[in-house]
C-alpha cells in the first residue's frame, strides 16, 4: 500500500455488528452501492443535459431485516440514535414542505425517504416492517455521492425485502425523488443513476432527459491511467443555498430563451443569450451549454471516433470544465483551484473539480507510476497555503449495487 492508498474498509462488518447492536439479532441480508465520481458533465443533470460518471470503490453498506409490526427503523454509524416511524406513517413524514426541514434528522430522511419512494412507485401496497441499518467509507461531503450511495444501498434492501421487482433506473427514480422531496436538495438524478448502474472499468453516459444509458470504456488502465480524487475536506451540503440558487439561475435562463431547459440551447445561441439577460445569468448559461458539449467531445475522445481520441485525449476537456465551473458558475474554492493546478503543473493528463461545488473534490488523471509523486506535491501546495492536509486516493470505475449477504 502506498501513502496514496485508502484505508481497507470495515464499512461491511460496522453495518453489521451495529445491526446486532440496535436489534439483538442477525440481518437477513447486507446490501451496499457506491459512489460515483463525475469524470465531466457538472450540474447539467438537472438542466436535462449529458453527464459522464463513473461509480468508485467506495460504498455504503445496508444490513437489513423485516419485522412484523409495521414500523421501519433506521441506524447508522455516523448517529447517535435509531430513528423508527410506522411504516403507514411515511405518507405522512413526506413529501417534506418547500423551505422546511425534514420532521427526521436529515440522515434518517434519505433512507426513509427512498422507503416512501419505493412505496408510492408500488401503489402505496401493504409493506412490511424494516429494521435498516448503515454504515459507509465512502467520504461525506467530497463530492462523491455519499447521499446516492445510501439511497442505492437502501433502495436496493428495500426493494428486495419487500420484493417490490422495481429495476435499477426505478429505484435511481426512487433515491432522486427521496433526495428532492423528502430531504429538500433540489439535484438531478446523475448521482443515483451512476451508482445504480455503474460498471467496472467503464464510465456511464447518460442522457439525463430520456435516461438513456450507455457504458463508456474508458480505457485508463491499458494506457497506464489512474484517477487521483482529492478531498479538500472542505465540506458542502446540497440542501443548502448556493446549489439552489444555481438551478435557480438555470431555469431562469432557460425562460429568457423560451426553451423549456438549457438543455435546448447550443454554443451558436450564446452571442442571443449573451443580449437577452443580465452578466451572470448569462455566465451561469453558458456553463451548462459548453459543459453539455464537453461531456459530448470527451464521449468522443474515448470512443477514438474523433481522430487523436483516446484517455489521454481528454485532458484539456477536464481543465475547460474546471476553469468554467470557477469563473462562470462561481462553485470551485481556493483549495479546489490549488488541486487542480497543482496537479496540472505535477504532469497529471488533466483534472477538474468534481460534484456539486462549494469544496467536495477534485479528481486529476495521472501516469499511474506517478500517483505518489502527484499526491505529494498536492499536499506540500496545501501546507504551504495554510490549508488542511486533503484526503487523496486512487479510484478505478466499478460495479453498481449488490447483495453482499
């Protein structure tokens, strides 16, 4: 193990010794999902644009149980206490009013809330009880999906548990619609749709207005790849203002334009767009159009149809998206910035920051003999910034949900 290097997780045994812990007996089954790390396409999802994603190592594992008196409880390691509710009373908890808290602690509110999900997709049939227990390695915050890896591996033990038959793009459906209505973060669906169905060694391209799919190779290790995340440890939260404030420049946008979403506009309309509306909505626009070309370009690159294609190709495609989402959709932060240049100026292919903004990570493509020698002069920028020291590890695309147990 090098210095670059996770540490082995203990995620799958936590979720069960807390299982026995909270119930005094054994799960029937452990499930688990993943996190994603978006390779290109930021904050296009819900702009029913392109996205380019991946689903990483990294997951969050559900040690679950039925019950028989109609109530679902739901632990985790990161809480101090159970949250239990009657399984008739979800209708009830949510969908949660716009601008208010969710009436359970927000944790609790993304497993309960894929629940109330499950059951409306299923036509509010007779559920049984839950007993539903969490525990991840997946880094909270980082902008990896720690939010849609516990609604896949939720969703996943529900819909098994209850056998409920819902496929993998229904129970993405399901995480969505937990995460926007029960807990209150008006994202997209790109999160829960790469986690459901990621592949190993592959990258998954989504159309986040039909969501239609396709895997993407990517290729890395046969040229010699690796992808770097950085966690700045600088933490965001997607119920917060500046994620809602962006999609609410989006729409607006898209209303000035007459479209009915920014999907809809193309470079050529930007010289229109530039005109009809004020500085930053416009540089919040054109974000998301260059953005949804970029992700188009690179799907290009690593399908080798435009020429000079390849892994290696993409690189100067992740620096423009990094450098929008800096200077047009004002999300990056100084840490965000010193990774990703810092890791440009160490030889790495290309990086960008990656997820919602507002600290997360940011993720570079490097010589796989040179992930040492990248993390290294990462960490010496940040000490000599006064920054905290980041979190950096390796990641390789891998497979979406599973029964563990």
């Amino acid at each position: 193990m090098t210095a670059s290097d996770p540490a082995p997780s203990s995620a799958f045994d936590d979720a069960r010794a807390l299982f026995r812990a909270v119930t005094g007996g054994d799960p029937s089954g452990v499930w688990s999902a993943p996190g994603r790390v978006n390779l290109i396409g930021e904050h296009t999802d819900y702009n029913e644009g392109f996205v380019l994603p991946f689903a990483i190592p990294q997951r969050t594992y559900a040690a679950a149980r039925r019950r028989d008196d109609g109530r679902i409880r739901v632990a985790s390691t990161l809480a101090d206490e159970p949250v239990e509710v009657a399984v008739a009373d979800l209708d009830r908890l949510f969908p949660t009013p716009a601008g208010r808290s969710p009436s359970v602690p927000e944790w609790a509110a993304y497993p309960l809330g894929v629940a109330w999900a499950i059951r409306e997709a299923v036509g509010g049939a007779t559920t049984p009880g839950l007993d539903l227990v969490f525990a991840s390695d997946v880094p909270l915050g980082a902008g990896l999906s720690s939010s849609a890896a516990i609604e896949g591996a939720a969703g996943s033990a529900v819909d098994a548990l209850w056998e409920s038959g819902l496929d993998p793009v229904a129970l993405a459906r399901a995480g969505r619609q937990a995460e926007n209505e029960a807990v209150g973060a008006p994202t997209g669906i790109m999160d829960q749709m790469a986690s459901m169905l990621g592949v190993a060694d592959a990258a998954t391209f989504l159309d986040c207005r039909t969501l239609e799919t396709r895997s993407v190779p990517l290729g890395f290790t046969a040229e010699g790849l690796a992808v770097l995340v950085i966690d700045t440890r600088v933490k965001h939260a997607h119920s917060t203002g500046g994620y809602r404030e962006r999609r609410a420049s989006c729409e607006r946008g898209a209303g000035i334009l007459g479209v009915r979403a920014l999907r809809d506009v193309s470079v050529t309309d930007l010289d229109r767009a530039a005109a009809a509306m004020d500085d930053v909505t416009f540089r919040r626009v054109r974000h998301i159009v260059t953005e949804n070309q970029r992700v188009l370009d690179t799907v290009a690159l690593l399908d080798r149809t435009t020429p000079g294609g390849g892994p290696r190709a993409i690189g100067e495609l992740l620096l423009a998206s990094h450098a929008s989402m800096r200077d047009d959709f004002d999300i990056s932060v100084p840490e965000l910035d010193t990774a990703v240049e810092t890791a440009r100026e160490a030889g790495a292919v290309g990086a960008r920051m990656t997820g919602g903004g507002f600290g997360g990570a940011a993720i570079a493509v490097v010589d796989a003999e040179r992930v040492d020698d990248v993390s290294s002069a990462i960490r010496r920028a940040f000490r000599d910034a006064g920054f905290s020291a980041p979190h950096l590890f390796p990641v390789a695309p891998a497979a979406g949900p599973r029964r563990d147990a």
